[in-house]
C-alpha cells in the first residue's frame, strides 16, 4: 500500500509537470515571436541625428558666461532711442517744440506762412478764408504798431513752431518769430475747408530774451 501511494504521488507530480511545461513553451515562443517583430519593425525605422549629442552628458550646473561690459558702446545705446519717447525743449510761457504728431497738411500751411511773413510779404492774405479777411486786416495793423520795420526789412530772422492744439477741422497752433535778441509769440487759428485757412492770428506777447515782455491786452 505504501509503494502504491508512492508511485500515486509520482504520477501526479509528472501529470503537473507534463500539463505546465507545454505552457512555458508557449510563453517563451510568445516572447521570441514579439521580439522579432519588435526588432524588426526598429530596423524599418529612420531615425533623425541628434542636433547635439552631447548634450544630455553635460552638467547642468555649467558656468554661464555674461557678456563683456565693453559690448556696450555709443552706437548700441543709440541703437536703443527709439526704446524711449524723445524729449523736446519748450518755450516758457507758450509750449512744447513737439510737432511729431501734428498734422502734415496744418504743419505745411503754417510754416509757409511764417516763411512769407519773414520776408515781409503782401501775400499772405492767400492763408486766409475770405469770411475771416478783416481778422487779417486787423493783424496787419497790429503787427506795424508793435512791430515797425521798413517795407523792404525782413520782419523776422527766423520762426519756431510748436506743438499744436487739433480738434477734428479746427487746430491752434503757437509761433515763435526771432528778430536779434527780440520776439514776438503769436497764436494762429485754423480751420479746415478742404485744405487748412488761417481764421484768425492773436498776438500774444512781444519783447527781448532779456525777460522784458509785453502781453497783448
């Protein structure tokens, strides 16, 4: 009986062994197949070059280097003026020189009219509108009271203009006019009937660089 369970026992252990083993051959003919294929679809692959190979073996803790100071120079800062809004002088007690922004057509109008008034000429009532004629009638005559030169005499040396005030078909725009060490600050009103007439001119105030001045009452 003890020779029966022996061998009894031996039967069971070779059934388990016999019904096992088929299924690790399975797995490992399993294994080798996905290995193949894997293999061969890597081979079918085209792989792109690295751009920098080195790059992963490198420490990351690398010293950086900055940029020599002496890369900055004169031409790099002024590289950099249009980073920031230009300054403009301004004229005590009238305004800015900034005509960056006004008007191309207004600037034209007026700086032919200062040029004209220069040079002491007849022709300016052209700038005006014809409703507004007598204002330039007006301005004539105070200019001669303040201003007495003789007819064939430059009034002026030269002109500023200066930074506009626009509104839509309207504009005020103040002007500097320089005769030796003297001046006279005027303000002209303009409107805009298809191209820009001069409505009205204001004298505002006349006198030398000394600080002597006159307001026009």
């Amino acid at each position: 009986m003890k020779k029966f369970r022996i061998l009894l026992y031996i039967f069971i252990a070779f059934s388990f062994y016999s019904c096992s083993n088929p299924q690790n051959v399975n797995l490992k003919n399993q294994e080798n197949t996905l290995r193949n294929e894997l293999n061969n679809k890597s081979e079918k692959i085209i792989w792109t070059t690295e751009i920098d190979a080195s790059r992963l073996n490198e420490e990351m803790n690398t010293f950086i280097k900055i940029a020599d100071k002496n890369l900055i120079s004169p031409k790099l800062i002024q590289s950099l003026r249009d980073v920031t809004p230009p300054v403009y002088p301004c004229i005590k007690d009238l305004e800015s020189l900034d005509t960056s922004g006004m008007n191309t057509n207004l600037y034209n109008v007026v700086k032919d009219f200062c040029t004209n008034l220069i040079d002491n000429s007849d022709n300016l009532d052209s700038y005006f509108n014809t409703d507004y004629f007598f204002n330039y009638v007006f301005f004539k005559k105070d200019l001669k009271d303040i201003w007495p030169v003789e007819e064939d005499e430059e009034l002026f040396d030269r002109f500023v203009i200066c930074k506009a005030f626009e509104n839509k078909d309207i504009a005020q725009v103040p002007v500097r006019f320089y005769k030796d060490k003297e001046f006279v600050d005027l303000s002209l009103y303009l409107a805009y009937y298809g191209e820009y007439k001069i409505t009205k001119i204001e004298i505002i105030r006349w006198g030398n660089l000394n600080g002597e001045t006159e307001q026009k009452q």
